[in-house]
C-alpha cells in the first residue's frame, strides 16, 4: 500500500549563532490513509520541527538540510512555494496548540474560514455562506446560523479549538497535522475534542499526526505511534503493541514515570539527566547517558532499527539478536526489585492543621464614573476543608473554578470576603499585614509556572535568603534566638536546602534562566522550605513539566513529606497525580466543593456526576480497556459572575431533576470522611 | 592666589552627579555579582567604541565645569587684596585660549584665510575697493593665500596626523604592555592575540576608535593654530570652539534633567502600578492632567516668570555666567517636571504587570514589606525600561532645548549651546552664499554624541537584560569560568533524581 505521506532521512537544523542546532535528525516516518499516528516526545526533541518542516512554514533561522517529504509519491521539498501554498490548507492543514493565539481577533469567525475557502475552491457566495454553516455544525458548534457572525472572544477555549478545526477541515485535507491540540484544554473539553476528531476521521477518512506529550491522549486516539527523543524516532508500533510491550528503554521509563494509584506508596522510576543539547555531534545511541541498560556498545555505534513484532520496530541494541534472550531475563529481574523502595505511611494524627471553613472570595465587578460595584464574581463560595499534619489534601477541578484563589486566599495573598481560616487553631483572617508576619513562615506556597516564580534578577542565593531574613525562622543550630543568622550559617543552611531538593551547592551563585523548568520549580520548593513551613500550598506545580520531571518533582514532594511532616494542599486538574499523591480530595465546581472524601473514597466510588464525568473524562492509558459508561460532559463551566441557579452543575448534569434547577442541594453522607452535595442521595436535614 | 574658584549650581550638581558615580563604582568593585552585567557591557565591540566617543565628550563636559575667576595683574584694590576678573572661565577654556580670544570680524568660512563677505578698503593709493579681506589670525601667516593655502593645509594635516599616529602608537605599546603584564604572557603574543579579536573585552575595536579620533584630533590641533578649522560666525568667534563649549551645555541639559525627573517618575509610577486604589488614581489624574497642558506653553510661563525675576534681582549674581547658569538650571527643573509623565506611564503599566507575577506573590508570602519588594524585586525588572527612557529622552531633550531657545525661552542668550548655535545658523541659511558650517558643527557634534550614547545604552541594556545572551558569550563563560560557575547547559553534577541525598535523609529537620 501506498502511504500518504512519507517522510525520509528528514534534517532541519536551527542554525542560532556559532552552533547549530539539529532539530530534526534524520527523520523517517510513514502515515496511510485514515490512519491516526502519533508522534510522542517531551518537549525540545523536535516534534513541532517536524510539523512545520512538512508545512515548510519554518521560522528564518531553520533549514531543511537533506530528506524528503512525499505526499503521495510527489516530493513537496521540490515544489515552488506557489505550488507548496496549494498544498497548505487543501490538501495538508494544521491545528495548533493555543486555540487563543491561532485566531485572528479583529475577524468574525465566519470570514476566517471564508478565507481559507477563498483560497482553495471558486465557490458562488451562497454556496460559500452554506459551506461555512456545514463545517461549523460539522464540528458541533450550536446555534451555528448565529454564532458564525460572532468573533473569537465570544466563544470559549473549547468552542474555539473546534473553529480551529472547522478552518482546518475546510480545504477537505487528506493530512491533518494536530500539534498538542488538547494540552491547553480541560480534561472534559479535551474528551469532547478527541470525540469530535476521532468521529470526524471516521466520517472523511482523512490521515491525523497527531503531535503530543501525553501518553493518555495517544491511547485515547491514535492507530500507531511513532517515540521521538532528541531529534529522531526510536520506536514504531501500533498503538496495541504499544501499550502492552514498549520496548525501547526510553519508552518503558515514560511509563514508569506516570504517576498512578499503583505506585502509590514507592517512588516513580525517573529517567536520569537532562534531554542532550541537540548542537552536539552523536557517537552511539542518543540515550545512552540516560539508559539504565547502556553499555559500551549503545556508547560506540548507532543502533540499527530491529524488528521486533510485524509492524513494532526499534532503535535499540538490546534487541539485536544476540542479546535480546539476555535482556529480558534481566527485565525480569528488574520488574521485581523495581518496588523495594516502598515507603512507610505516616502515623495518622486527627488534630487539624488548617482549618477552613466556609471560605468566600468574591471580586466585585465596577461599572460607570464613580466605579460602583454592579456585581460579585463569586470565585470562591463558601468552602471548608480540613488538613491533618503531615498529610495531602487534593483540590480538584477544572480550570476557572476557583481552585487558585482557595490556594491564594488560604495564604492571605488576596483579601477574603468572609469565613474563616484557622491554622493551628488561631484565626487568620482580619489579622492587619504586620500581625500576620508572624505566622507567615507556617505556610507557604509554591506556583504552577516555574518560569515566572522566580524574580530573574536575582541570583538563587539572595531568592532563599530573602525569605529566612523576613521570617527569622527558629534554627535549630542558632546560639541565641534573638540574634538574626549569621551570613555563614545562612550560606550553610541554603546548601543544605539545595542539597535537600537535589541541587548542587554551587547553583547558589547562579541565576534562575540557567536552570530548567524542572530545576526551577526545585528551586521554588527549596525557597518556600527555607522558612521551615508545617504546609505547603501546591498550586499546580507540575502541570507545567514533562512527564518525566513531573515524577521527579511529586518523587521529591513525597520524599520531603516523609522527612518533614509536611502537609500539602495540592491544587491540580490532573487525576493521576491525585491518584499517587493524595491521602484526601476534594472535588470543586465553580467555587464550591461538591464531593469530597478519601482518595480511595473518590476514586472508585465517586457519587457526584461531575466528579464521575470528571474521572471519566481521564483518557486511559491501557489502550485495550474500553470502559463501558462514558459520560462525558456537555458544555462548559459556567460564567463565576452569573452561576446558574439551584445546583451549580444542573446544566451540564446528565441526571437533573427539576428540584435541582431551584435549590443548592445539601450535603449527603456517605461515610464520616465521604460526602457530597447532590440530590441523587439522601439529604442531611441538620448539615448546614 | 592667582585665581578664585567658583562653584555654579549645575557645576555643584555635576560634581554630585560624578561622586555618586564613583561611590556606585567602589561599591560594585565590592560586589562581583553587581559587576558582572558591567563586565558583560565591556565585551560589546559596538558599546566600547561609542565608549571611546564618549569618553572624549565627558572629558571636555567635566573640563568645562570646573570654573574659576581669574585674577587680574598688576590691579589690586585699596585693602591690598587681589582683584580678580568679572569673567568666569572654566579649565577648559584655559585650554583652548587660542580659540577663544582669535576673534575675527565676521563671516570666515572653514580654513579660509579670508572672510566671506565683501569689505569696502582704502587702497594705498587712496582709492577705495570692494575686496575680501584677509583675515586677523586665519591663514595670517601666509604670504600668497591663493597660492600657499593648500599645501600648506595639507602639510600641516599630514604632521597632525602623524603625531596622533605617534600618540596612538605609545598608547597602544603601553596598553599591550600593561595586558600582557596582567594576562601573563609576553608582548608580541598579546598584541596577536588583541588584534585577531580573541580577547574578553575587543582591545582591538576600542582601539581602532582611538586612533581615528587621535589623528583627527592632531589633524585639528595643529591646523586650528593657525586656521579657523570651522570658519567663525557672524561676530567672529570661532566655530569650532563654540561647538566644543555646547557639549557641556547639552550634557547638562541631558543629564540633570533626567536626574530631576527620574524620582517623580520612579516612585510615582512604580507607586501607582503597585498600590492600585486612591494612590492610583491621584496619581494618573495628576499626570493626565499636567500631559493635557501644551509642554512649551507650560515651559514657556515658567521661564518667562523666572527671567522676570532674575532680572529684578541683579545684585544676586556676581557674573554673567552665574545668571546664566541658575536660568539653565531652572530650565533642566522646569523640563524635568513637565517631562515625567511619560516615563511615569510606562512604568506604572509595567509595574502592574510585574505586581501579578509569582515571585512578587511569593515575596508577598514571606511577609516582605512594601518598601523591599519595590525596591528588590520590582525596581530591577524594570531597570531596562527606565534605561531606555533616560537614552531615549537624552537625545530629545537636546533637540528640545533648541527648540525652546528658538522661541527665546530656552538657555540665556550669552550660553553657548546647540540650540543657540542652530537658531543662528537657521538665519542665515536663507542668504546667498549660504552660511553652512555653524548648522553643520552643531548637527555634526550633536549627531556623534547622540549616536554614541545610543550605542552605548544598546550595549548597556543588552549586558543587564539575563535572557538575551548570545551563544558565544555562554561559550566563552563556560569555558572561562569553569570552577565556580557550571556550564550553563549541562545537568548539575548531582544526578536530577528525586532521591535526597543520604545526608539529608538521616539528618531529619526538627520541625
């Protein structure tokens, strides 16, 4: 069979000052017709390179230097950029990853895609107008007659990545490059979105790349699926073989590293060192340095590519015949001592670290001259939670549901509007600035995004000590309690914060743009440990990261749990953290908690239908499993400013009643530690 | 005493200005981390050579801030005491005497040795002729203008070359000398080294720089001995001596201007960006409101009302200069606090940005005060804009300051600067022949010094900004800096795995 695209020996080199970087190396892929391939890798191994190098819309400083890029049989390296514009669009077109960003916001929606129709076909204007219609009910947007009229800023994230493929699907492609197409999206929007790609594959038959980071969104959609690291694929398999046997090393540790609830108790395997600098000259395997089998051949020779099963090759010299017999008896041996590191629970205490009770956050909304305020934004709306020492609470939901500024209101970095915050027992809310500065050092609070949390203008040195020279927190090694520390004990004590998140000492002279996103993100932990914190408010720490520094970095929170008693308030989307982290969670849905209970509580017997729709909408990483009820929502969250009335949920609820559309249901018990506000279940008369 | 210092206001802020200079220096001398950025600026081929330029402008500004009075000879007054000049004169004038006091009658165009306009003579016969005269000092010494003027100009040009050849060289066998002593290798290795560009800082752009500037400068010096090397204007000065003495004026101008304003602008709009509130909106009606007001309307009333009372107060001024210098000091003030509000702007906006920033939340969960995060924390991440502005309104303040001598409000009439030079020119651009040369010393010297401050503030803003770093300079730093600084790109040491250190295990905080 023919394949639609084929790519060969494909090299883009990046060339940037005196080195060059090659992005893409030797790059050797092919896509059949109606067929969905993936190709996973972390960031900067040249997924998005590959992309553009088929679209040939690179930046300036790159350059396809060797290969060929064949749609059906005709080489588009060799076309004239006239010809090449045919092609983009008609025949190949692209969605992008920031569905924000890939809008024109000046143009209503309809004339963005009457462009692309323009372009391709000589269409009467009738016919272009009924086209446009077609395409956006085509992807299901509704009210499509009125809302094509409508610009970007009118429609939601979701709504606007499905006129991202709509405009993509007008030329009527036979490619269609997705690059992340999901990954800025809500786990239940991105299981809308794969639903309407994979239905729209089916109906047209058209070949999907999809590019991507995620392991659940490849099981969720693709056929087969190609592992790029550092500039070229080391592994194809389709997507069954995938899941059941990956073979290439790099491949295994990107499983092991997923957290999920069987690793609960042991730490998640990480791939060691960094992804290799793409300007250097490769002698070997390209994971050698990183490869827990590496030995002096995959040092030395470049591996071939082996056949393993009918349509599952690999880039791996453990798989050449004469070693492979010794390389699974050594697996086997792996897979049981890979779980000794187990950990030991802590002992369960019952007094209550934080306490919150009945949280409101309420933004008002000004209007007119004098700025009177015509509303609220209810961000938070009376939540209460409960956190135990030592001990990790989840709060979970998708975004825009306030999670953020339960995190900030709890440190009192934004005023509260009314309830109460008590840590160890003592109110914090209504303290003045300066009263409060004594109890800061007890909670601190670490940030999603690694790149904006660290001030880029000082060197690490001075971004922990700022913190120990606010607080003073009580050391253990100081003299006299009085006396501020000493500049050699404070040199002392932020080596041993560095050397505790898994930092060399010296990486105190430097400054934060040197280190990595994962290395940051350390650093930020170190700097909220340097005042001795008893809880540490997680605010999404690792939704930025690869998969594999996101294990690092929940292995190091585990760890530094273990060692430090701390708790943790851990703010996420993501299930699967939960899943490994979490000894309780809470579920939240525009500003209030509308299940909560025991991770296992939760997870297995989730009583709310959003929390269900919530956990159904996770895709699955076992990619044979096809889960029997899949709920997945319709819709999406609500303004904060305008809830709806009664239940919060009723408009995207499966099961609504009529008493749901009137009254905020109250709380249902289920067990002491599980409950939930739904009408499904008995009420409790006496809970407020 | 032969002389009797004098201290003017702006020399007394000049002089403020260099010492807090020198203090900021000795400070960052003390602080290698403060000084790396600064480092960085040196290793900027463009930034050093407009280093060079600018060096040379300064020192003439600095030279001509040091004023004194010089006593009179043989008059002393009842009491025995010495009686100096009622003319101030500053070091830099002492330097350039010649220049100075060779006045001609009027009009001479560059290295001419007669003037430019027709002059009714007396011939010795009686008769009278219409004729060019010869000039009082330009070309006096020459026998045959017609004739001799040429060679003798380039005979002179080509012995001031020569000798700032001969100047350039010493300095550069002295400076090769000096960095073979501090780098520790021999003489010839080290010039190789300067001139093939491999040295941190480029030796070799910097001194390219100098020797055009020296042989133009001896090129000058000797031939300005005997000719006005850019003609004289309409009362006989000469040009390029008033061009020389409008750099002090517009370094003034620039720089405590923006001395004066920089305070307002700083603190309001940082204040503005970070309280948000009442504090907000004081202070945006403030500045939109002194924005709405025309800018010379504004100047204008404020220097009219000054000049009003400087010239009913006499007594307060012992010389010319003294009043002249307290009207351009009030002109820097008056410009400084009209000018502000569009600094006060891009700050508060970005400050607004910045306060959303997660280190700034973090800094607020460590219960740092206002004061520290302002200053830490949001003061050096808009240091860059604050930079730009300064460059930026430098160079039009400049203009501005001609601008305003054109409708008459701006320096006092006997200043010499910029704007005095080209509000004269611009009268005589309209006669026939044109009188080019006083417009093109002062665009010419206003053009290298503007260009060079931009350069330089180019290369300045690049060194202190952490993302914009070129591969080759990581390169050089690695490889330079290898044990204590790791390379940038590599993986720490330590294995990136969560596992803590054993150390850290056994040695539970008591928490």
């Amino acid at each position: 069979m023919m394949p639609l695209l084929e790519i060969a020996k494909l090299k883009t080199v990046l060339n940037t000052g005196s080195a060059s970087i090659h992005a893409v190396d030797g790059l050797e892929l092919k896509i059949f017709k109606g067929e969905t391939f993936a190709l996973l890798g972390e960031s900067g191994c040249g997924k998005s390179m590959t992309a553009l190098s088929i679209m040939r819309l690179l930046p300036e400083i790159a350059e396809i230097i060797e290969g060929h890029i064949k749609l059906d049989g005709n080489d588009l390296l060799l076309l004239p950029e006239t010809d090449m514009r045919k092609v983009r669009g008609k025949r190949i077109s692209m969605i992008f990853q920031e569905p924000m960003l890939s809008l024109n916001p000046v143009m209503t929606i309809a004339s963005q895609i009457k462009e692309v129709l323009k372009q391709h076909f000589i269409l009467h204007h009738t016919h272009l107008h009924k086209r446009i219609l077609e395409l956006l009910q085509q992807v299901g947007i509704p009210d499509a007659p009125r809302r094509m009229a409508e610009f970007p800023f009118q429609f939601s994230g979701g709504m606007k990545q499905r006129v991202m493929i709509a405009m993509a699907l007008a030329g009527e492609p036979e490619l269609l490059i997705a690059d992340e197409p999901t990954t800025a999206l809500d786990v239940t929007i991105q299981a809308q979105v794969l639903d309407l790609m994979r239905d729209l594959q089916q109906r047209t038959h058209m070949a999907i790349l999809l590019i991507t980071h995620d392991l659940g969104v490849v099981a969720e959609i693709a056929h087969r699926i190609a592992v790029m690291y550092a500039g070229e694929i080391i592994e194809t398999a389709t997507c069954k073989d995938f899941f059941q046997q990956p073979a290439h090393p790099y491949s295994q540790k990107l499983f092991a590293a997923l957290p999920e609830r069987a690793k609960r108790n042991q730490g998640l395997a990480v791939i060691n060192g960094n992804v290799p600098l793409l300007s250097q000259v490769f002698q070997g395997c390209r994971f050698a340095e990183r490869c827990d089998h590496a030995w002096e051949l995959c040092r030395q020779t470049v591996p071939e590519w082996i056949e393993i099963t009918p349509g599952h090759r690999v880039k791996c010299h453990l798989f050449s015949k004469e070693n492979r017999s010794e390389y699974q008896v050594n697996r086997a041996q792996k897979q049981t001592t890979s779980s000794v590191e187990a950990y030991q629970p802590t002992p369960h205490q019952d007094s209550a670290l934080l306490n919150v009770t009945n949280l409101k956050i309420h933004f008002p909304i000004y209007q007119g001259l004098f700025k009177h305020t015509v509303g609220y934004v209810k961000a938070v709306d009376g939540i209460s939670l409960t956190i135990t020492p030592g001990k990790t609470l989840a709060l979970v939901g998708e975004s825009g549901c306030g999670k953020t500024t339960v995190g900030k209101g709890i440190c009192l970095l934004i005023p509260v509007t009314e309830g109460s915050v008590q840590f160890n027992g003592s109110e914090l809310t209504g303290l003045t600035r300066h009263q409060l500065r004594k109890k800061r050092a007890d909670f601190q609070i670490i940030f999603q995004d690694p790149y904006s949390s660290l001030n880029p203008r000082m060197r690490i040195i001075d971004i922990l000590e700022e913190g120990m020279n606010a607080l003073l927190p009580d050391d253990p090694h100081r003299i006299k309690p009085e006396q501020p520390l000493s500049s050699y004990q404070k040199e002392n004590r932020i080596d041993e914060l560095l050397q505790r998140v898994g930092l060399p000492p010296e990486a105190k002279w430097r400054y934060p743009h040197e280190f990595s996103g994962g290395q940051r993100q350390r650093i930020a932990i170190a700097r909220a440990l340097a005042v001795n914190p008893k809880l540490l408010i997680c605010d999404e720490p690792t939704s930025a990261l690869d998969v594999s520094v996101q294990a690092q970095i929940l292995n190091l929170l585990r760890t530094l749990q273990q060692n430090l008693g701390l708790a943790y308030l851990f703010i996420t989307h993501n299930i699967s953290v939960v899943e490994y982290l979490a000894d309780e969670v809470a579920v939240m849905y525009l500003g209030r908690i509308v299940e909560k209970g025991y991770v296992d509580e939760i997870l297995n017997t989730p009583k709310h239908p959003y929390t269900q729709a919530l956990l159904s909408s996770v895709p699955a990483i076992e990619a044979t499993s096809n889960r029997p009820n899949r709920t997945h929502l319709k819709g999406e969250l609500p303004s904060p400013a305008n809830p709806p009335s009664g239940c919060y949920f009723h408009p995207r609820c499966p099961y609504v009643m009529p008493i749901c559309r009137n009254i905020y249901p109250q709380k249902s018990t289920f067990s002491p530690t599980h409950s939930a506000h739904c009408y499904l279940y008995s009420q409790n008369q006496n809970s407020a | 005493m032969p002389f009797d210092p004098v201290i003017l206001w702006t020399d007394a802020l000049v002089y403020l200005l260099v010492a807090t200079v020198l203090a900021i220096g000795w400070h960052m001398q003390r602080h290698t981390h403060l000084l790396m950025p600064w480092r960085r600026v040196t290793h900027s081929a463009s930034g050093m050579a407009a280093l060079t330029v600018l060096f040379f402008f300064i020192l003439i500004g600095l030279l001509d801030t040091i004023h004194f009075r010089p006593a009179l000879d043989k008059v002393s007054d009842n009491s025995g005491e010495k009686v100096y000049s009622v003319e101030v004169l500053s070091l830099f004038d002492i330097i350039v005497t010649p220049l100075r006091i060779r006045v001609e009658k009027t009009y001479s165009a560059p290295l001419s040795a007669h003037l430019y306009t027709k002059e009714t003579v007396e011939l010795p016969d009686g008769s009278q002729a219409r004729e060019f005269t010869r000039l009082t000092f330009g070309g006096a010494h020459l026998e045959d203008p017609e004739v001799q003027r040429i060679s003798d100009i380039t005979e002179r040009s080509i012995r001031g070359a020569a000798w700032g050849l001969l100047t350039w060289s010493l300095i550069v066998i002295s400076l090769g000398m000096l960095l073979a002593k501090r780098g520790k290798i021999n003489f010839l290795p080290m010039q190789s080294k300067i001139w093939s560009g491999a040295t941190e800082t480029p030796w070799h752009v910097i001194m390219i720089t100098l020797g055009l500037i020296l042989i133009l400068l001896g090129i000058v010096v000797t031939l300005s001995t005997h000719y006005h090397v850019l003609g004289t204007d309409k009362v006989g000065q000469d040009v390029l001596y008033q061009s020389l003495k409008s750099i002090r004026t517009g370094l003034v101008i620039g720089t405590l201007t923006t001395l004066i304003m920089l305070p307002f602008a700083l603190l309001l709009g940082i204040a503005a960006g970070y309280f948000r509130g009442w504090v907000d909106d004081i202070i945006q009606y403030t500045y939109t409101t002194l924005s709405s007001i025309p800018s010379v309307l504004l100047i204008a009333a404020a220097v009219l009302m000054m000049q009003v009372y400087i010239e009913t107060h006499p007594e307060m001024f012992e010389t010319i200069l003294a009043r002249a210098d307290l009207r351009l000091l009030f002109l820097c003030i008056i410009l400084g606090i009209t000018s502000w509000t569009g600094l006060c702007r891009l700050l508060r906006g970005e400050t607004l940005k910045l306060r959303e920033m997660e280190y700034i939340q973090a800094a607020h969960a460590f219960a740092i005060s206002h004061w520290r995060i302002i200053s830490r924390h949001i003061l050096p991440n808009v240091m860059h804009i604050v930079l730009i502005a300064i460059v930026m309104d430098f160079s039009s303040l400049v203009l501005a300051e001609a601008v305003l001598s054109y409708v008459g409000v701006g320096v006092d009439p006997s200043m010499i600067s910029f704007g005095t030079m080209i509000n004269a020119a611009r009268l005589e651009m309209a006669r026939e022949p044109m009188v080019w040369w006083t417009l093109l010393a002062a665009f010419g010297f206003m053009f290298v010094l503007v260009l060079s401050i931009n350069l330089f503030a180019d290369a300045v803003q690049n060194a202190f900004n952490p993302r914009i770093k070129t591969l080759s300079e990581r390169a050089s730093r690695s490889s330079h800096r290898s044990g204590k600084m790791l390379p940038s790109n590599l993986p720490p040491s330590r294995p990136a795995s969560a596992a803590p250190p054993p150390e850290a295990k056994n040695n539970k905080v008591h928490s």
